[in-house]
C-alpha cells in the first residue's frame, strides 16, 4: 500500500506571493504522479500528470517538479491570486490505474 | 463539453436507511472509478470498473457496500444500512482509457451525512 504524505496541512498568503507545496510518496514502484486541484463545491481538475525523474511542468503561473528517486514533487504558485484558493491533491498510482491520494494542502490567498 | 456528473449532490439518511448514489461519466471513457473521502482525509479507492467488469473492489469497506455498471457507461454505488461511518463525499471518476498516466476525470461528488 503506498503511503503518500502532502505538507503543509493548510497554507494562508497574501495575493502576490509565491508559494510552494510539498507531496512526499514510496519511490518503489512509483509509475505516475497526479496533482489535483479541488475547490470547494466544484470537481477535483487535473493539472499534472509527471512520470520521469527530473520532469518540470508548467500551466501559466502554477509549475510542478519531480523526484522519483527520493519520492517527492513540489508544485509551485507564483504571485498567487484570490482564484487560487483551493485544495491541491497530490497522487500516485497503485493497482490498475487507480489513486492513492494524500491529504492534501489547503490553500488560501487572501486579497 | 460534458463531464461528469454526479447525483445527488448532497444526500442525508437516517442511520439504517439504504441509498444509491448515481454517477455518469464521460460518454466513451472506458475507466469508472468510486472514491470515499471522510472528513480531513484524502480520497480513499472504493472500486474500479473496465467497461461493466468490476475488476477490483478491493476499498469498499463492507458488504453493505455494492457498486454496478450493467451497461458499461453509468454506474450506481448503493450503501445498504448506513452507518454514521459511512458519512463522506462520494467522488466518481472516469478515465478514458486503461493505464496509470492518463488523466481521471472527477465528477463533483455526492456529499452523504447519515443521522
């Protein structure tokens, strides 16, 4: 069973700043990891999916890297907006295709 | 475009009552997933379907817990006799083929609180 762990619990910042988060997972067997995005009463949307060690993905002002060998991925916001505001969700596959998520990171930019 | 749906959106049972929880994914995606995330928790595998073969249901936490998709296009997960434990948001996901890098689609989810 793989264990993913996502750090911070919860994260409050000012519109403008930057910010990253962390999602710590086994490095045996990895095969995929997925960054989700999930505000409230909306569905969970994708923003990356990231197989190779040393990947760097970007979608406007939010990136994410990856470390497969020592079982970690960051995701980065730079200069972070109101519209951020949301729970990011990281996972890594187990079984078929199905996801072990994390906990995830609950983000809030304040105006 | 089409994504896909979930219903209810919220649901509240009386602790013993049975419910079904409806979840349509994207016309064509051969994948259906079931997640259950409890309050603080992350989602959690419930079941995973190919086409209309469930082929692990390994994360449903009980036998009061069944899930179907006859047609191989809308599933149903139905909770017999729920428990205060059985409170969580209910999330669908369907993926468009088999394999660990494509994309899941979520639906919004069904939020369930039993009294």
């Amino acid at each position: 069973i793989l264990n993913v762990e996502q750090s911070p619990q919860s994260l409050h910042v000012q519109e403008g700043d930057s910010t990253n988060f962390t999602c710590s997972f086994p490095s045996s067997n990895f095969y995929a990891l997925h960054w989700y995005r999930w505000e409230t009463a909306k569905s969970p949307e994708a923003l990356f999916v990231m197989t190779l060690n040393g990947d760097e993905k970007k979608k406007g002002r939010i990136s994410a890297t990856l470390n497969t060998k020592e079982g970690y991925s960051y995701l980065y916001i730079k200069g972070s907006q109101p519209e951020d505001s949301a729970t990011y969700l990281c996972a890594s596959n187990s079984g078929y295709s199905t996801l072990t998520f994390g906990k995830g990171t609950m983000l809030l930019v304040s105006p | 475009g089409a994504g896909v749906s979930q219903s209810p959106r919220y649901k509240v049972a009386k602790r013993g009552q049975d419910v079904a929880l409806r979840c349509d994914p994207i016309s064509g995606h051969v994948s259906l997933f079931w997640y259950q995330q409890a309050l603080g928790q992350g989602p959690e595998f419930l079941t995973y379907f190919q086409n209309e073969a469930q082929l692990d249901k390994s994360g449903l936490p009980s036998d009061r817990f069944f899930a179907e998709r006859p047609e191989g296009s809308v599933s149903t997960l139905k909770i017999q006799r729920t428990q205060q434990e059985d409170s969580a948001v209910y999330l669908c996901a369907s993926q468009e083929r088999e394999g660990r890098i494509y994309e899941q689609y979520f639906g919004p989810g069904t939020r369930l609180t039993v009294t």
